[in-house]
C-alpha cells in the first residue's frame, strides 16, 4: 500500500517533526509533494511563533505558496491533522493524504474519508513513539495544541 515514494516523505514529514521538537515546539512535521516531487515541508510552529494557526500542516501550504491545483498531490503528515487541517485539506481538494501517528490524536480521519479524501495511516513507528513521549513531558503543551 506505501511506495518508496511515500515512505520517503513519510520521513521528511518525520524530520520536520523532529526540527520542530528541537527548536521548542511540538513534535507535529508535514510534507507536499505532486508524485515524487517534494513541494513543501513544514513544521508545527506554534509555540515558536505564538501563531495558534501555525500547524505543520498549515505551515507546510504556506511554503508550497500558490499552486494552480492540489488536486494531484498528497499530503503527508507526522500526525493524523485537526478540524483546522482537515478542513483546509478538503478546501484546496488534496485528494490523498498519509498519516504516520492516528494513535495519539486522531478521529479526523472519517471527515476526511467523507470528503473524498483517500487517508492511508502509516502506522510509523517513530512518529507514534516521539509524539507518546512528547505528550507525557507536555501535558499542559499538548492539551493546549488540541484545545482540551
């Protein structure tokens, strides 16, 4: 089901979570690429920027800037994306995205499916391990992200 093509930005969407973990953010990395062309990639840069609608994938859009259509692209994310995410996936007509972590914050997936968006889940190991991690020395950090 997962091409070399989508097991290499699932890693950069990986990378770019770890970019945002490390410069004091969260853990949160996407990727936008059009068959093996990588558009953009982007990272969760909320806390970095005091931007509560800088998401990684919101980030990773905004790098790709304007493009004629997205509706021959997928979108990879290191987390399954929120409302917010979700919405503007369905608003620009990305018609397929990957998402590495569905276990540690999900339940977007059947609004995306109910758009017609195809969601393939990852299940990426690493992904799944950081964000645990993450979220048990943030707690306070975490709910904030998800609006708990």
């Amino acid at each position: 089901m997962l091409s070399a093509v989508d097991l290499r930005f699932i890693e950069v969407s990986f990378e770019e979570a770890k970019r945002s973990l490390k410069s004091g953010g969260l853990p949160i990395g996407s990727a936008l690429a059009r068959g093996a062309l990588l558009i953009a990639s982007g990272h969760n840069q909320r806390v970095q920027h005091g931007d509560p609608i800088a998401h990684g994938e919101m980030d990773c859009l905004r790098k790709a800037g304007r493009q004629a259509t997205y509706r021959d692209t997928t979108l990879y994310t290191s987390l399954s994306p929120c409302m917010m995410c979700s919405g503007t996936i369905v608003q620009f007509k990305i018609p397929r995205v990957v998402i590495n972590d569905t276990v540690n914050f999900g339940g977007n997936e059947a609004f995306l499916r109910g758009h017609g968006v195809k969601v393939i889940d990852a299940a990426h190991e690493a992904s799944i391990a950081q964000m645990r991690a993450f979220i048990a020395a943030n707690p306070g950090l975490w709910n904030e992200d998800i609006m708990e």
